[in-house]
C-alpha cells in the first residue's frame, strides 16, 4: 500500500471517529477504575468486616446474631434447641461489649431480651441435656433482672392490616416482614402492587428497576435454595419477587451507585405497596448470600438479562388468619439524625 494511501486512511474521517470513541471509552474504563478504587479503599479501611472490634460493629454483630434467633422464635413451624451456634455466639458478643463498653441499652438491650424469650420459650421443655448451654445463657441473662423478656408479638389479621389505611404515620409503623404465608397471591395482585410502587422517585426519572415474578414452584425452590437465608419460611412463599437495576440506564461513571439506590427506593415502596394490598413479604438480602457463580446462575436459572443486577429477592404469599411477628425494635432518632448547622 502506498504511502498516501497509508495516510488517507489513516485521516479519513470514519477512522478519525472510531478512534476518537475508542480514546473517550478508554479514558472512562480508567476513570471507572480509580472510582472503584476509591470504593475499595474506603471498604478495606473502615468496613466492619476487617475491624470487627470497633463498638459500633460489635453492635452491627449482636444485632445480626440476635435478628436470626428472633426469626426463629417467630417460624411458622417452630422447633425447640434451635440455633445453639447462635445462641452461644450472642452471648459471647453480649459480654464483650459489656467488659468494653459497660452496660447494655438500646440493641444490646433486646440481645438480653432475645436470650430470655429463648429460655421462656424452653421452660417446659425436657430436652435440656446440654447444662453448660444452658447455664452459659442463664449467667448471662440473671445479672439483668431489669431487662424485659422480648416480645414476639402474635397477631390476627385483622389486627395486623387495621391500620392500613390510617394515616401515613400508623400506616408506616404498623408494616411488618411477615414470614407465614398461608395461600396463593394472583399475577393481578402482584402487578397491582408494583405499579402502586412505581411511584418511587428514580434519578432523572430513568427508571431502572425491573421485577422479575418468579411463579413456578420448582423454579421458585431452586431460586430460594440460591439465596439460602429463607429456611424455615421460603418453602411456603407463593411467589418469589427478583429487585434488579439495568446498568445500561447509568450514564455516567460517577453514577456508579445509582442502581442500587433506586432499587433501595423501589424496594421500600414495593414493601408498602404489599403490605396496602394485605400480601405478606419479606425482603431476602442477595449480596450477602451469593458468589458470583450463584448471581450467574440466578441470571440464567430465571432469564434476567446480563445488563441487571440483582439488589434483592422478595417473598411473598396470602396472608393467614394468626402468625407471628418478629419485634426489630428500631435505634432511636439520637442515634440515626445528626444536625450540621
């Protein structure tokens, strides 16, 4: 090829073009990788997970080892001596926190409660051959006299949806994850519930959450055994809500977060949107559960296209007519609202 030909393709203006794309979605791939790298090392310094020592990831900890013992107390078909890894665990976090930061309020507070309401549920139960188990949670919990039992409210369904629709206030206090599911909900419902949901606020308007409503009840158990956190309650779900955010909707590489944060916004209107339509759910956390062969697998399991993420799973049925409801007291305002003036 001669040298002016050379040239002439090199300059022409179709090639001009490609390589100018090619210089700004290389110049966007690097600016996309200091971002991450920015995520990552603000993750590595101050995520709980490498300091675990800290007062308020101890707490983070007693909250997540006590949540799980509190669903458990709750179960629709409910089995004595559950969770002893867990139950010794939280004692173990109990006194730690104690002997570092002296005496329990608020969460570490309900910890105790938790323990209690273990032993209360256990009182007339025969099967206490383990005694240093026993006396582990007794040492613990006796020092407190003061601290009440927790409760694991029970409720009819009548009184559960009676505020539904009250003021926005007792309705918002009133909603609860419910994990007793006594029927089947209809497609119509659950569209019904998610274009009530559509409502949510999305960034500039795009729009990118999808829900995918998971039917078939072979193909439901395999997506529920993926998520792995519903057992005890995910066999009896009806229908299983897949929250995914369409990474093509982001457009620009500061908006790495946006996805995420409407699918939260989402999934927070479609809880309210359930609980007005009296359909019982429960949030199923994803990310905490999952490798990136499970995400890949759920993607090709169900069909979600390669371009979503998946943010969180939703169970759902009928509501029954009594059930029980797990207590998640909330921190106080003081601890959550901070005023910059």
């Amino acid at each position: 090829m001669k040298i002016g030909n050379v040239v002439k393709y090199l300059f022409h203006p179709k090639m001009l073009i490609w390589r100018l794309r090619y210089i700004r979605k290389s110049a966007l791939e690097i600016a996309a990788l200091k971002t991450m790298k920015y995520d990552c090392n603000r993750f590595l310094k101050f995520a709980g997970v490498f300091h675990p020592d800290t007062k308020s990831n101890l707490e983070a900890r007693i909250i997540h080892t006590y949540h799980g013992i509190e669903k458990g107390l709750t179960m629709p078909k409910r089995r004595y001596n559950f969770g002893h890894d867990n139950i010794l665990s939280l004692v173990k976090l109990i006194e730690k926190f104690i002997a570092t930061y002296g005496t329990p309020q608020g969460q570490v507070e309900h910890g105790i409660g938790i323990l209690k309401a273990y032993l209360d549920m256990h009182k007339n139960f025969d099967g206490k051959s383990d005694e240093e188990f026993w006396k582990s949670i007794h040492t613990l919990t006796d020092r407190f006299p003061d601290i009440k039992t927790a409760a694991q409210p029970h409720k009819t369904y009548s009184e559960f949806y009676k505020d539904v629709d009250s003021n926005f206030e007792k309705f918002a206090k009133s909603r609860h994850t419910l994990r007793h599911y006594g029927g089947s909900v209809s497609e119509d419902e659950i569209k019904q519930a998610v274009t009530l949901a559509m409502t949510a606020p999305s960034a500039c308007n795009r729009q990118p959450v999808r829900v995918h409503c998971v039917c078939e009840k072979t193909l439901k158990d395999k997506v529920l055994e993926l998520q792995s956190g519903n057992r005890g309650f995910g066999k009896d779900a009806d229908k299983v809500l897949i929250i995914t955010g369409d990474l093509s909707s982001v457009c620009w590489v500061d908006e790495r977060y946006d996805v995420y944060t409407n699918c939260g916004i989402f999934i927070m209107n479609l809880c309210y949107s359930l609980f007005y339509y009296k359909i019982a759910h429960c949030v199923l956390n994803w990310s905490i559960c999952v490798d990136s062969k499970k995400d890949a697998l759920l993607h090709k399991l169900v069909g979600i296209p390669d371009n979503e993420v998946v943010a969180a799973l939703i169970s759902c049925g009928k509501t029954p007519q009594e059930f029980d409801i797990a207590e998640s007291p909330r921190k106080s305002v003081e601890e959550i609202l901070s005023y910059h003036r």
